[in-house]
C-alpha cells in the first residue's frame, strides 16, 4: 500500500491554512522495468542459440544470465518444496518466467503456465518459446494475455 497525499484548504480565523493529509491507496505495480530485462536477456539467449536446442540448454544458460546480470532469481518448487521439472524460475521475487521449446505455445500450454501464477500469487508471469523458428513469448498479467 501507498500513501498520496492530498491538499485540505482550512480556514483559521480568516487565513487560509494548507494541511498535507496522507491518503491510503492500493498499490499497482506493473513490474515493467523487470519486465523489459527479463525479455532482454532471453532476447540475448535467442541471438546465441537460435531455435532448436533442447530445454534444459536454455534452462542452463538463463539461470547463468540471471547470475551475471545479478538479477534475483530461484527455481520454482512444488508445494513440497521440490524442484520442479518444467522450466521455471521465479524473478525479482514475483515474475514467474517459463521455458518451452515447442514448434507452438497451444492454449493447453497457455493455461498450465497461468495456474503457476495462481500457485505463488505472481502479478505477472512471461513463457518463452524457443522451439519456434522465432523467439515466441506471452506476457500474463493478472488475467490478461499478451503475445
């Protein structure tokens, strides 16, 4: 939560006082600034590999990108605390980010991803594909789909 602030016009004895009263509102963090380097390392990945390697490749070479570019990260686990083996990592402590090396994200593969954001409360979550002659990606925020 946030606080803004709000100007009171009160009148004292026939001056005009100015009062700063604090106002709380919700929070809406949109994360895009963690947004953008995320998209921008694995952009960087692309340019590197292309389209074609296996999943773990790309599961590797991220977690080292992540390393060296000092972004916070740590891969996801079940509910029993056990790494999972779908390629997924949690960054700056929200943004789920997914790897897929599919010819094409079907909705199957669209709906799967969204319920790991549901898992962990995640406001947004990005799922790679690099199994397209293009890099492929959808941004999910909240319950909106962006490709």
């Amino acid at each position: 939560m946030t606080v803004d602030k709000i100007i009171v016009e009160v009148d004292c004895k026939n001056e005009t006082v100015l009062i700063l009263k604090p106002i709380p509102t919700m929070e809406k963090r949109t994360y895009q600034d963690e947004v953008d380097k995320l998209i921008e390392v694995v952009n960087y990945i692309y340019k590197q590999l292309g389209h074609g390697c296996q999943e773990h490749v790309y599961k590797e070479v991220l977690e080292l990108e992540l390393e060296l570019r000092n972004i916070p990260y740590a891969r996801k686990t079940d509910s029993s605390g056990i790494q999972n083996n779908r390629s997924e990592f949690i960054c700056f402590d929200k943004i789920i980010v997914g790897l897929d090396t599919h010819s094409y994200l079907s909705e199957e593969q669209e709906n799967s991803f969204m319920n790991s954001l549901k898992d962990i409360d995640s406001p947004v979550g990005l799922l790679f594909n690099f199994g397209y002659k293009n890099l492929q990606y959808i941004k999910v925020g909240g319950s909106y789909v962006f490709q």
